[in-house]
C-alpha cells in the first residue's frame, strides 16, 4: 500500500510544458515579445510577462488533484487564445528559411493536441 497516492503522469507532464514555457517567457522575454499582435493594447513585454504568469499559474493548478479540473479547463482555453499568436507567427515567418518556416508552420496544429490534452486531464478518471 503506498503511502502517497498516486498522481496521473499525464497532468505532470502537461504541467511540466507550462511551466517550461512560463520560464522561458520570463528568461528570454523578447522571441515572445515578437509574438504580440500590435492590436493589443499596451507594450508587448507586458502581454510575454502575463503569458508567463499564466502559464506558470495554470502549471501549479493541474498538479494540486483539487484544481485540476478547473485548471485543466482553464488550460484548453488558454491554448485557444494563444492561437493568433502563432497564426501571426507563421505569418510573419513565411518568409524565413524552410526550418524556420515549418517551426512557425508546425506550431499552428500543435494546438488542437494541446487543447484536447488539456481537456483530458480534467477528467475524473485522469
């Protein structure tokens, strides 16, 4: 009988990837900073700091069991919002060489896996 019960990989696992990106959104601010649709209101630094609080935030309520649903839920829709980022990204890239471009490219579908990991690991059973 284990003494500490057992946590789901999976929820780690997503919340190891926000909290990676959450760092290096703080750490190494500018790539992001580029990311920022100018119709946003403000400064872009601002929008890249507030991304990483989030992600780092959303990172911390998947690992308590407590707030993992709302969190997980909470995650799907932060991927969705995130998505013009990358759609400008690989815009703004279409022209850079290929490896680039199929970075920029390759993130744009990424986030429907990354949506339904998010819902998934809000279920009971995960």
């Amino acid at each position: 009988m284990a003494l500490v019960p057992r946590v789901p990989r999976s929820p780690l696992m997503l919340a190891g990837l926000l909290a990676t990106a959450g760092v290096a959104h703080f750490v190494a601010p500018k790539p992001f900073d580029a990311l920022v649709p100018r119709s946003l209101p403000g400064g872009p630094r601002a929008w890249t700091r507030a991304s990483a609080a989030v992600e780092l935030t959303l990172a911390v309520g998947l690992i308590v069991p407590r707030t993992r649903p709302l969190s997980a839920r909470a995650t799907a829709l932060f991927f969705a919002g995130v998505f013009p980022a990358n759609v400008k990204m690989a815009y703004d890239w279409r022209h850079r060489p290929a490896p680039a471009r199929a970075l920029a490219y390759g993130r744009l579908p990424l986030q429907v896996p990354l949506y339904l990991w998010a819902r998934s690991v809000g279920s009971p059973r995960s």
